[in-house]
C-alpha cells in the first residue's frame, strides 16, 4: 500500500547548475584535495597507501592526509578542513565513517569525495561509484560535481539509509573485527543469533498529520536505494526530495526471515507485505521504544522525526551521474 505527501520537487535553479560547475572548473584546475581514510583495519591501511599514490600519480597535490586508526577523530578531522576552507576532501571508509562526516559538508561549498572502503559500501552502489580503488580514484579524478540530498534523523544527517528493527539489533551487536574477518557474511551470523529472541512491534508513522499504524517486523528508512550493500528500496532517489519508508507488516517474525531470504536472492518483497510510504517529512514512533541506525550505526530510539535535506551535499560523482 504506497502513501504520498503531495508536495511537489522541483530541479534545480539554473544558479545551482552554475555554481557546481563553477566549482567543479574549480577543483580540476587547482587539482588538489585533502584524503581522510578510516585505516582501523590493515586492508583500509594498506588501501590508504595505493590510494594516495595513485592520486599524486594522476596529477592530484594532497595538502594533507590523513591515516587515522581511531574513528572518533574522523568527524574532527573533517570539520577542520573544511573550517580551513579545503574545496575537496577525499573521504575513504564505508557507510558508518561517510554518515559521521557528512554532518559538516552538509550545505558547505567543501566537495565530498568517496573511497569506498567499507564492508557494504552501500552510499557507492546508490551512487554507481565503483567499489574497487582504482576505478574509484579515477571518479574522483575524472568525475563531475552533484549534488544530492541528505536524510535527516531528528537533527543528524545520513547519506543512505536508516532502519528500526532487525537491521539496527543486528548492526548494533556486530563487532568491527568480526566484519574485517567475514565481511557482509558478519551481518548474517549476527542476525541469525539475534533472530530467536526478536519481536514484532506496534509502529505509528504520521505523515502530514495523518497517522498510520502497523503491526511492524522491519522499518527502512531510505534516502538512496541500497542498505547493507542490498538494494531494498528502489523506489528511493537522492535527488527526489523525498525520504522513502518502507514497513514489513505481520505478527510473525517467520515473515520477516521470508523476506530477507528474498532480499539475499534478489527477488522483490512479497506483494501485500509492505507498506511504502514517501514524504519529505514524517515521525516515527514504536511501542517498545526501538534502535534506530544510520548506515549500520546505531544513533538514538524511537520516536524520531525524519525528514529530507535538500541538494545538502555536494560531491564527486561518474562522469554520467545524472543529479536532478
């Protein structure tokens, strides 16, 4: 069962087109950048190193980079940069590391670029970016500037997606080094130790003062199309000025391991079991409270307002990326 605001989502202003193209001429002029990587694991240490000299190597000048081992310190990092006036910062890690920085490019002129890195890399796939460094370095070489919109969760931007249920228990009691062995497979050993004790929840959505109430297994909460490097929501767009929420219904929470299976097939959620809803804002509130998790991180409970962030960040993007 889709519901629909009705507010209406305009391109851009023919300014913006010009102002990114400015700023893109900009950044392939002066050919300089910043690299920030996420370096906890030894693979993202040892990608840092090939990534740094195959920018030097395309011509790109680093005015710093960054190796940083401690997660903590990336958001510091970046906010200084860009406090600094850097135009182009390269940011390499996986969705968790792209979602605690996107907070301070959000409606800067700083240019975000992406290293994925990460066990997902979910914010790549949205974007078409490759997922090996080579061709990821050559988008940031050779890509164009877009821009696109950010999630909000109360006041916390994300670039991707959120979930309540399942997904934030599992990304919650998944531990780093367990990703860094098994990589997506983590996920699916965690969920399925989790799932025996899991249950369904009473959910309330209110979209333009209207509420809906469901009988929930999952809640996604998606500004791009993918999660857990899975497209669930193919009906979410980063530059539609929409946030899209997709809630799986039934007392059973069999329906919710169905549904998953089908997901890790590829096939399409079961007609009838899902109730999409699309709005540039809405509120969510469950009975028990629930976690809530922005890109595998989880950040607060329930209830949440989530709204949409429009054009809020610029970035680099394929040469085809086509930004509305």
């Amino acid at each position: 069962m889709p519901v629909s605001s009705s507010h209406q989502v305009h391109g851009p202003a023919p300014s913006a087109r010009r102002e990114k193209a400015a700023l893109e001429l900009e950044i392939k002029e002066a050919r300089r950048a910043v690299l920030v990587v996420n370096t906890r694991s030894r693979q993202a240490a040892r990608a840092y190193s090939d990534a740094k000299r195959r920018l030097v190597e395309k011509g790109i000048a680093l005015e710093a980079s960054y190796p940083v081992r401690n997660a903590e310190r990336l958001p510091e990092i970046v906010r200084d940069e860009i406090a600094k006036g850097s135009r182009f910062i390269i940011v390499g890690g996986g969705d968790g590391t792209v979602s605690s920085v996107v907070d301070y490019f959000a409606y800067t002129n700083a240019v975000f670029g992406l290293l994925p890195l990460g066990t997902a890399n979910s914010f790549a796939r949205t974007l078409g970016i490759p997922i090996d460094l080579p061709s990821a370095v050559d988008v940031l070489v050779d890509g164009r500037v877009a821009d696109v919109d950010l999630g909000k969760i109360n006041d916390d931007y994300f670039a991707n997606g959120s979930s309540i249920g399942m997904p934030a228990i599992v990304g919650r009691s998944t531990p780093h080094r367990l990703k860094r062995w098994l990589g997506r497979g983590a996920y699916a050993l965690v969920g399925a130790a989790s799932f025996s004790h899991y249950a369904p929840f009473r959910c309330t959505v209110t979209v333009d003062g209207r509420e809906h109430a469901f009988d929930a297994l999952d809640i996604r909460i998606a500004n791009g199309g993918y999660q857990g490097g899975v497209l669930v929501a193919p009906e979410a767009h980063l530059e539609s000025g929409r946030i899209v929420v997709h809630i799986l219904e039934g007392p059973s929470k069999w329906a919710l391991a169905r549904e998953w299976a089908r997901v890790a097939l590829d096939l399409p959620f079961a007609p009838g079991k899902t109730t999409v809803l699309q709005a540039d804002g809405l509120t969510i509130a469950t009975v028990p409270s629930q976690h809530v998790a922005v890109d595998g991180e989880v950040i607060t409970r329930t209830p949440v307002d989530v709204s949409v962030a429009r054009n809020a960040l610029l970035l680099m993007a394929p040469k085809d990326y086509q930004d509305r």
